[in-house]
C-alpha cells in the first residue's frame, strides 16, 4: 500500500491487482470487488486527507473474504490510518 496527502477533506483509493495475482479476468475482478467493499465498510473509521494505492500481492487470490479484510485493516492500522474503530 502506499499513501499519499492530498488536499481534500476526503480519502481516495485506487487498487491494482496485476496478473501475477491471477491469470484470468475474473479472479483479478474478483479480488478488486473485495478490495472495494472492505474499503467502503471502513470509510467511518479512516483519516480523511490521503490518497491510497493499493497493490495485491500474488497470494491475494488464495485469501477468503475474512482473511483479506484481516490483512486490509492491519494495513490501515500500520500506517496510522483507523482514527475510531470501524464497525464491522
């Protein structure tokens, strides 16, 4: 993941899964769908002002729902992101 300010009251995402990640269109889809659903549930709980690009490593298409949301908000809590805890 990388982070970047921006001069908005807002927080912006982009996601990128290349195919290294999976071969095909659908599982690469697939895991972008993911990506985007766990990133909306957690709006109410992450700083505002930051652009983040977030990249899926090959082992992404192996993970469960659970497991990818996991991993995704350790992430924010790393970087400092979580300002409240977010409801699940």
């Amino acid at each position: 993941m990388k982070v970047a300010l921006n001069s908005l009251n807002t927080i912006r995402f982009c996601f990128i899964v290349s195919r290294r990640v999976s071969k095909d269109a659908v599982g690469r889809n697939k895991i972008k769908r993911r990506l985007r659903e766990i990133a909306r549930s957690s709006l109410s709980g992450l700083a505002r002002g930051y652009d983040l690009l977030v990249i899926a490593s090959p082992g992404a298409a192996k993970l469960s729902f659970p497991e990818t949301k996991s991993s995704l908000r350790r992430l924010f809590e790393r970087l400092g992101l979580l300002v409240k805890k977010a409801v699940d």
